[in-house]
C-alpha cells in the first residue's frame, strides 16, 4: 500500500512539472528564440538598442508585465473552485454476508467533487474504487447510516446523493428447494424437433435470504436457452452454467441467494414424426345438391411434434363451408397445426368438391349409446322403442351404396343428470362426412338409478 502511494504523489509531480513547463516555460523559451532570430536577421539595427542603457530597462520591464500576467492568469484558472460529478459509483456494504441479509441499499450513487480545478482533475484521476457503508456490530431491524466516499485528495470536498439511507437488517436463513426446468426461447428450435427431455446436474438446490422473503418463493428453475445450443440436432447436448432463479406464484423474480449460482444440463433433441390421413369435413348443406365426392390434392401428410401429442392423432381434419353451394367448386386451404404439433409437411392443399343429387335412405335398428354418466349410475329405457332408433341418411347415391351402417353412431349425453327419470335429445354422427344423419326419435325417455 505504501509503494502505491509513492507512486500516485511521483506521478502527480511528473504531471505537475509538465504543466508548469507546458505553460510557463515554453512560451518564454519560443519568445526569446523568435526575438534571437529577428537579432540576427537585423543585428546592425538592434545592436545600437541593445547598449542603450534605457532599451534594455523598457524591454526588461515589457517581458516582465508580459510573463506576471500570463502566470497570473493560468494561476488564477488553477486556483478557481469547480464542481464535478461522478455518476453511478458503486455502494459496498461491509457486513457478515454469511449471517444477515441486508435490504434497501441503494446499488449506485453520485458522488460531487468540490475544489480547485487543479485537485479536482487530480481527484478525478485518481477517484476512489467505491462508496462504503459499515454496518458491522449492528443487530437485525432498520437502521439510518451514512455512506462514504475515501478521496484520494484531501483538500477536495465530496458531496454524496443520498448520503444516508435507511437499511434494514435480516437474519440470513436457508431451505432446500426442488429445482425444475425452464426452457427458453424454444421457438428459435428447428420446428422438425422436439426437446424431449432436460437433465439438470442436480435435483435441489439451497435458497438464502430473509425467512419472509424465502416464503415468497415458490420455484427455482434453471434457465435453459436454445439459444446456447450450437447448431442443434438430433441427439444429447451439455450446457454448463445455466442459471438458476427463483420465481414468486406470479412469475416475479424474488431476490434470494441460490447455492449453487449454476448447474449443468442435459438435452435431449428428438424428431418424433406421424403420417395421419387427411380428413375433409363439410360444414353446411349445399343448396338443393348433395356432396359426392370431397378430394384433397393429397390424402396424407407427415407431422412433427412431442411424442405424446402425435399419439393422440388419428387424422388431420380439414373444414369446408359447403353452405348453399350450387355448383361443383375447388377449394384452397390453410392447414392448421393441431396443439402440441410443430410443423407439417404441407402447408397449404385444394380441394374438389363435386355434387349430385340428393338420396335419402332410413336406416333401422340403431342401438342408442350413453356418454358421461358418472360412476355410480346406471341408465335404461323407459322403453322399448327408446333403447334402438331410425337414422334417416341423405347424401349422393354414391356415397349411400358404400355406407357402412355399422360406423352410424346414435348417443345420448348424460353429463350432469343424477337420479331420476329425464328426457333426453338424441345425437347422432357417423364416419362418412358426406353424408347426414337425422334421428327419426329426436328425444328418448331414461330413468337413472344409483348402484
């Protein structure tokens, strides 16, 4: 510490002595060479002034007003107070950081530097590392302290905005948290792949801080950014140090202290895919017609996503309003990605339509299902002629010579009925979208009986 100190004093003098000669000595010396050179050029002229006694007074007296009033004035300059400000300097604490938890400080302050204009470039040269607060020895609770600046020049004064602040102490306490995964920036990934799972170095970590404000926290998760992964693609990567924070039940950041800062992480990249069929359902009635034929330009399309979600897939469903349609018509379509699906492999398809002329046939002895009856119940008809129904079908003779009767689906939903009889409408669907079906019976009679 002393080797640096006779150091800073060596270079303030080496500095000093540069502006004395930048400012003093250089000008006079450049003055009495240009007057040198005029002597020689007219030395016959100014050889007669020079041995006149009384000249060399004038001339002596002119360079000496000449030489006080430059002094004067750069000295003056030197002398005058100024006022500086140095923005956001860093506060430091000094405490037991492993014990005590300390609230309400601020991170930075200004710090005005007051002087002469000479010490307050030197003090701005050579400024302290921080602004220091010490709360050693003082017990858990709020407290009003004083913050200071350690100047490097005495005689510069030092005003701090805020100087005091009001602080509160905790005692520092820790608990054992679950840590979980976050994965951000997940749209940035290649829609082809999927991040099928994360393996983190660790399964808990350790949280410290105030008891409250440990309360407030209500999961750690680490941080882990596709963005850090390198050209990703099928297999297992490790990232290290991803970091780790603690959310609130709101998803705001808590300030806490979390053991360890950091983790590793393992993730797995899949490219889980299907190839499901392309299914065409009408909406609507077309006027007076019925549909004979709906064609996609493609009868199958591959789609990418979580394993989970593409299991639950049987087919893509594709919507067309036939409504009042009168003539045979091509449609375009947007696909859209069903959830949990990240891409498909073709976006846009056409669609034919062609009309005929409208069929009807009944079919008969259709058995009526249950849907959503809780558990604990049972269902039966009133009668007979409410446990099988008459499904009347229209469509394009086309479309009623292939019909498959038993793909007909007569039900009645029960959902929210409890004990007791009720009447219920009758719902009725059935595999070719072509065609519609009309329950003869629009509502049946039940009784629901406890087990």
């Amino acid at each position: 510490m002393k080797k640096t100190n006779n150091g800073n004093k060596k270079n303030i003098f080496v500095k000093f002595l540069g502006l004395f000669d930048r400012i003093i000595i250089t000008p006079i010396t450049k003055l009495i060479l240009l007057i040198t050179d005029f002597f020689k050029n007219n030395g016959h002229g100014f050889e007669k002034i020079l041995t006149n006694r009384q000249a060399l007074v004038i001339i002596s007296l002119i360079c000496a007003l000449i030489t006080f009033f430059a002094i004067d004035n750069k000295f003056t300059t030197l002398v005058d107070d100024s006022a500086e400000i140095l923005y956001g300097q860093p506060v430091k604490a000094i405490y037991n950081e492993e014990a005590y938890v300390v609230e309400g400080l601020p991170e930075t302050v200004d710090v005005t530097l007051i002087g002469r204009k000479w010490d307050v470039y030197l003090a701005k040269q050579y400024p302290a590392d921080e602004v220091t607060v010490d709360l050693t020895g003082l017990s858990p609770g709020q407290h009003r302290v004083t913050l200071k600046y350690e100047q490097s020049v005495s005689s510069v004064k030092y005003k701090l905005d805020t100087s005091t602040v009001t602080v509160t102490i905790y005692e520092k306490v820790s608990e054992t948290r679950e840590l979980s995964t976050d994965i951000i920036h997940i749209d940035n990934l290649d829609t082809k792949l999927n991040i099928e799972s994360v393996t983190l170095s660790r399964g808990n970590v350790i949280i410290k801080g105030a008891a409250e404000r440990l309360k407030e926290v209500a999961s750690v998760k680490a941080l882990v950014d596709i963005n850090d992964i390198s050209n990703p693609s099928v297999g297992s990567t490790t990232l290290s140090d991803v970091p780790l924070v603690a959310y609130d039940e709101n998803g705001q950041i808590v300030d806490v202290e979390i053991v360890p800062e950091k983790v590793d992480a393992v993730v797995k990249i899949t490219s889980p895919s299907k190839v499901v069929p392309i299914r065409v359902i009408p909406e609507g009635t077309p006027e007076g017609k019925a549909v004979e034929t709906l064609e996609p330009s493609v009868s199958e399309v591959t789609i990418y996503g979580d394993e989970e979600s593409l299991s639950n897939i049987e087919y893509l469903p594709v919507k067309i309003d036939v409504s009042n349609v009168t003539t045979d018509k091509t449609y375009t379509v947007n696909l859209t990605k069903p959830t949990g699906v990240r891409e498909i492999s073709v976006k846009t398809l056409t669609i034919k339509l062609t009309l005929d002329e409208v069929v009807t046939r009944e079919v008969d002895g259709i058995n009526i299902k249950t849907t959503n009856l809780e558990s604990g119940y049972s269902v039966q008809a009133l009668s007979q002629e409410y446990s099988s129904i008459s499904i009347i079908v229209q469509g394009s003779q086309t479309a009623l010579d292939s019909l498959d009767t038993s793909t007909i689906n007569a039900y009645i939903d029960l959902e929210g009925l409890t004990e007791g009889e009720h009447e219920v409408e009758v719902k009725v669907d059935g595999d070719d979208t072509r065609l519609t079906y009309t329950p003869r019976i629009k509502k049946v009679k039940i009784r629901i009986t406890k087990n």
